[in-house]
C-alpha cells in the first residue's frame, strides 16, 4: 500500500516538477509565479496558524485566571512572547527543509511547514482544553482567604495572609464572648 502511494507521489512530483521547468524553459513566468505564490501563501497561512493558535491560548489563559481570581501575571505574557519565538525558531527550521525540498521531484508542497504548524496547533489547543477543563473545575469556589494563601508570592505575603486569619479569629472569639 505504501508502495503505491509512494509511486504516485512520485509520479505527480517528478509530473510538478517537469511543468515548473517548462515554465522556465518557455519563459512562461506568469505561471511559475503563479505556482510560487500558492507555496508561500500556504506556508505564511500555516505561520499565522501558528502565531494565532498561541495567542488563542493566551487568551484562554488569562480567561482562566480572571475566573480563578488569579492575579494576571507579566511573566505569563512573556512567557507566550518566549514561547512564540520558540515556535517560530522551529519553524525556520521546516521552511528551510522545505526550500531544499522544493528541488526534489515528490515535494510538491510544503509540508514540513504545513505539519510544523499543524503540530503547534494541537499543543496550543490542548493547552485551551486544559484551561477550559481549569476554569470549570472546583476550584473557582474556594473561599478568598484559601485565595490568599494559595497566590501568596513570598513570605512576607503569607505573614500578611497568617495575620490577617489570626485578627479575624481573635475577632470572632470576641463576638463570641460577647
């Protein structure tokens, strides 16, 4: 089965491939642009798939946190600045695999970079699952002090947090007394 299917791949590259010569043998540059151009559309379409589906699970993120009642960060926005660099690193990467297969007879389209960008979109998006999965659970109800505690960044913010049980115990312990 895979033998067909790699026969035919062949046979429509090498078929690809021997029009794009005869454009430029016949000096027919409307159509080898014409067929340049729907390879750089597909790639910048799967670039901005790419950037989109981070920004989507940004956006999720902060959704989820605002639900949580969890202080919005800038290290989490810098950390989607980072992680679209990363991405974007690796991407790089599969357009020049695809430029080198460009020069190959069964490489018909960029696919290193169509499955570059389908892999990005699958990890941001379960990344929006797991938000959304975040966002309905329990842990919206718990009580503001347990809040507190829990977003406490150092220790300075958890005697304020500590302090604050102990006023608000010794007060009711009083009102309890009286």
């Amino acid at each position: 089965m895979f033998y067909v299917f790699f026969l035919y791949i062949c046979k429509n590259g090498l078929k690809n491939f021997l029009i794009m010569l005869e454009y430029i043998t016949t000096g027919n540059w409307d159509a080898l642009v014409s067929d340049c151009i729907v390879r750089i559309m597909i790639i910048l379409l799967s670039w901005a798939c790419a950037v989109a589906s981070s920004f989507i699970d940004l956006w999720s993120g902060v959704d989820t946190a605002k639900a949580l009642g969890e202080s919005i960060q800038s290290d989490g926005l810098r950390r989607t600045v980072v992680k679209i660099g990363d991405y974007m690193r690796v991407m790089l990467f599969l357009l020049m695999f695809d430029l080198l297969g460009a020069f190959l007879s069964f490489y018909v389209m960029p696919f290193a970079t169509m499955l570059g960008a389908l892999s990005i979109i699958l990890i941001e998006g379960k990344s929006v699952i797991e938000n959304s999965r975040r966002k309905k659970s329990n842990s919206a109800n718990i009580p503001d002090v347990m809040r507190q505690i829990v977003n406490a960044k150092n220790i300075r913010e958890s005697k304020e947090v500590y302090e604050a049980i102990l006023k608000e115990l010794n007060n009711t312990k009083a009102n309890e007394n009286n």
